[in-house]
C-alpha cells in the first residue's frame, strides 16, 4: 500500500506552470452508498429487499435488463422475483405521451 507521501506526488501537476490545482481521483465510496449513480439503481436498492412482490419497471427494458439479477431480490418460496418486469418504454412513448397507456396495460 502507498504511503500519503507517495500518494501526494501522483497528485501533484508541478509541469504546468498555468495550474496549480490537484488532480482529481475518484472518490472513496460511502458505506451503503449505490454502486450504479443512478436514480433508478437506488430505487432497486430499496425496493428490490421487498419480499413477494412484482417489481413492475416502468421504464426502458434496458433499465431492468442490466441491473435486474444484481440486487438480491428476496422470497418465501414463488419464482415471481426471478422475473423482470418491465413497461419497455421507448423515446416515442415518452415524446408521443403513450407511456400511461403502456403503464395501464402491463
């Protein structure tokens, strides 16, 4: 593991006389805090825990494809949290208003 000493001299930018700022890494995450950095990763978080229910997402497929199996979805014996379900919005839903229609059909 590099020293704090070690760590400020990766930092450091002496080569360009116009800045003087640090460089920026990236910061250290938080305890409890989403992995994913967006709203829709941090309602899985808190909704998904919920045991015997359909999680309906209302949304891209996309959305619920890449994330649906990461977060551990709980139940009491019914294979309903294996499914992903999902409205599969598209840009025209959204533009054209037809999002509550599909939302009312799923």
């Amino acid at each position: 593991m590099k020293s704090t000493k070690d760590i400020a001299v990766l930092l450091d930018e002496p080569a360009c006389e116009h800045n003087k700022k640090e460089k920026s890494g990236c910061a250290k995450p938080k305890p409890g805090a989403s992995a994913g950095g967006c709203a829709f990763d941090g309602a899985q978080i808190a909704l998904l825990p919920i045991a015997d229910v359909a999680h309906i997402v209302h949304g891209p497929i996309a959305c619920a494809g890449s994330s649906w199996d990461n977060r551990g979805t709980r139940s009491s014996g019914a294979s309903l949290y294996r499914i992903g379900m999902t409205t599969d919005l598209t840009e025209q839903d959204i533009v054209m208003g037809r999002s509550e229609k599909r939302l009312f059909h799923a």
